[in-house]
DNA sequence: CGATGGCTTGATCCCGTTCAATGGATGTGG
DNA sequence: CCACATCCATTGAACGGGATCAAGCCATCG
C-alpha cells in the first residue's frame, strides 16, 4: 500500500471539483491510500470505521457475510464508481476484486470532514450514495418478490446499462464475474442461475459466447421476462 | 395539502441547523408542502422525479410495484425519518401510511439547490441517506440468504432498534404495521411469518399481546436466531 | 494436448407457498 | 355493556420452485 500518482489524479479529476485548490489536492492525497488488487483477493479495511473507496480501474464485488459463511453480494461496482465500505455490525462486508483492480482508499469521517468546505464534493458523494440507495432498493424488490427466471433478466439489464455495448437493436456484455458471484447477487445457487441462462438461449433472447460473453438479443422481451412495469422502448 | 405552521417548525427544529437565518428558513417554507395521511393512504407525487419527505409524525411504509400486483416492502419509516422518493424507473414506488402520519414534502432537486449554501444540511442529508442505505443492504442480506426464521427474528431486532421500548432485559414492541406489511418487507407470505412468530413464542424467546404487542424476551438468542455473526453483549 | 476448475444438465428433496378452514381481536349498534 | 360482525391472524394439508446432490461437459491455461 503505497501513494501513487496515477490513481490519485484519476481520483482527483473524477471526483473533485474543476478548480480545486492545489492546498485542498494535498489534503486528499495525504489521506488517500493506493491499493492494487489481484482477482479474488480483498481489501484490507479497519472493520470499526466506514471506509470510502474510489475505483480508478477494473471491477469489484461487495460481500455481506452471515453466520454459516453463507456469502450475499450486495452490489457491483466498475471503475469510475465511488462507495462506501461499512462498519461491521451485526454482519461482516468485504470487498473483492472480479479482475485486476485500483483503487483509492479513505477514512470516511476524515475525508467527510475535508469535504466540509467543499459542497461539490458533498453534492457528489450524496448523488452516488443516492444512485447506490436506488440500485439497492431495486435489488430488494428483487431478491424479495421475483422469481429465478425474472432474478436473472434483471441481472442482464442491469449488467447491460452498467458495462453493456449497444451494437445496433443488441447489447455485448463482458461479464468480469463468474457464475457464483451472479448467484450470490441474486439470491440463488449456480445451479439455477445456469438453468435461467439456458433457458433464456433457448428462446432466442440472448446468446453466450464463453464463460463470459452473453449478448443480449431482445431488450424489450428481457424487460417483460424481468417483470418491470415499464418496457424499454 | 396545505402549509401548516406546526409541522414546518417540526422540520427546522429537526433537520436545519440551530442558527439558520430567517431567510433561508423562509426559502425553505415557500418550497415545503405540508400532508396529512390517514392509515392506508398513499403519498400522491410527480413520478417524474424524486420528492423529499420528513415524517414528522408517524409511520410509514416505502413500497416497490411490480407486475403482476406484487408488492414489496423497500422501508419503514418512524417519526423524525427524512427520506427520498425515488423518481419512477422500471417500478414504481408510494409511500403509505400505517397510522395518522404528518409530514413535510419538498421537491428534491430544488431542496437539494436550497441546501447547497448550508453544508450542515448537506451533511445531515448524505449521513440519512448513508443509514438508509445500511438498512437496505442488511435488507439484501436478509432476503437474499435467509431462512423464513432468521428473517422474522431480524424484522424483530431491527424493530427493536428503532422503536423498542427497553424494560430490563427485555424489550417491548407496539408494530404499527400488519402481517401482511410484514411479510412484503421479509419476501414471505402472511401465514410463513405468523408460523415464525409462533415457532418464537413457543420457544419461550417473544410474547405477543393482542395484534400489534410483541415483547423480545431473549435477544440473545432472537439474535443468534438472525444468523447474524455477532451476538449482542 | 492434457489437466483443471468452472459451467451445464439431471434426479430428488425440502422449505415456503398456496389453498382452505378456524380462531380471535377490534369496533359498532342495540 | 354485551352481542355480533368484520377483518386479520393462526393453523392445517397439499403443492411446487429452487436447493441439494451427483455426474458429465467444455472453456481456459499450462
């Protein structure tokens, strides 16, 4: 865990404001840490504090864990994503890198406190912690009344507006996680999340190159199958 | 829907700083619209884009809608609850009441301009928003990996948390919300959840008291009960 | 090209749902 | 203040979707 350059400058034109005082740049970076992660491995966190991290490259799971090590993803995060790692409570969290990753690291309260005279910098954490509430919630609507087949398609919209490649009427995805990261995303066993993909190849709404490469055939047939209310047009 | 005295002070007691100048305090009345709920009914908002709402009397249910006339249950809220209602997407979202509620509605995006001068409420805005969040990730835990059991017992902890009434070693519980407001928050259906609270009393761990009385007798154990890793002291 | 680990497919089981009936709390009119 | 009606909660029996257990399959990589 070193400071580096290259992330910090990532971090400092994504997320502060334009015209930030070369004395304010300073105060981040000296409470910023760069960390490189390998796939599969997680990062190393005080479990008595939040922790905010900025993701300056690649792709990572948060995982809540319950007694029984039972696993439950909580949410995907890309590069360019800004979030915050909890306190551990009554459950554990933990954050994984899907491939090889950088990322920025904060002490929550010091870096809030630096933000203070900085309402662009409030304004920003509060719309992605807003944009982290919404995914939250459609994921618990999710988790809480949907069926596999609907879990799934949801997974593959969702998966579509984040990372997807829009080629003409289709979207290419590259899936950065496995099977069993989608499982524990979505409240099921790989097992079912394979059958769910099989069956959606065999109505023609998506096709599968590999392990990680689905296509999405027909957007406004997922939406149905993923029980919005709404159809995309 | 009128602008009533009572409930604006409510909110600037509660949510702006002590030493807020006249002006702002006025900005914010001339934005804020103040609404009576009775138990059952609905907020009525623009679905076109997000509302913020403080509760100052009461409590309140968040729902997501599906197709097909599925319900789930995003949160509850209780007095002094500030919360933001998300702008309609593939579901749609009401706010209902489950007892004679009061509250105070502001237009997100031009509460969010009005704040922007008054960092303390930006602050107070990001740190609800950050709690709300919390609770809707344990939700994902819970729904996502969770036993009918463990389920119950979590709502029971969770309830206990922020409108338990401490007696001794034991807590005692007035829910304003029924079964069935139960069950859509828990991904359950109303008979599994009446089984749980069954199974509970007959382990000596709750008694209940009419429809809405519910006394925690063992946390402890309710707790282990939850699946959750650690075990209040 | 062969080995490894993840993915797919199949058979059986179980927890929570569904359907159906009973029980009991709350509230109203006599 | 009690009888009754209503609605919610509880309890029971049968069903089903996804989990579990168990083989095979095939991408990916040495």
């Amino acid at each position: 865990m070193h400071t580096c350059t290259d992330a910090f400058d990532c971090f400092v034109s994504r997320v502060l404001p334009k015209r930030t005082g070369p004395e304010t740049v300073r105060l981040f970076r000296t409470l910023g840490s760069h960390v490189h992660l390998k796939p599969d491995r997680h990062l190393h966190y005080p479990d008595d504090e939040p922790t905010l991290v900025f993701l300056c490259d690649g792709a990572t799971k948060l995982v809540a864990h319950a007694s029984d090590h039972r696993e439950q993803v909580l949410a995907f995060h890309f590069t360019g994503d800004l979030l915050t790692l909890p306190a551990h409570g009554a459950h554990s969290y933990t954050l994984e890198a899907l491939v090889d990753c950088d990322l920025m690291t904060f002490p929550y309260a010091q870096f809030l406190q630096a933000a203070e005279k900085h309402q662009q910098v409030l304004t920003q954490l509060l719309e992605r912690s807003t944009v982290s509430l919404q995914r939250s919630r459609e994921k618990t609507l999710t988790l809480g009344r949907k069926s596999a087949l609907e879990r799934v398609s949801s997974f593959l919209l969702s998966m579509a507006e984040r990372i997807g490649r829009g080629e003409g009427s289709e979207v290419k995805l590259d899936l950065p996680m496995s099977r069993k990261d989608i499982a524990d995303s979505l409240g099921l066993t790989i097992e079912t999340v394979s059958r769910q993909f099989t069956l959606l190849r065999d109505q023609g709404l998506i096709r599968t190159q590999g392990r990680s490469g689905v296509t999405l055939l027909r957007v406004d047939e997922l939406d149905r199958r993923a029980g919005h209310l709404r159809v995309a047009a």
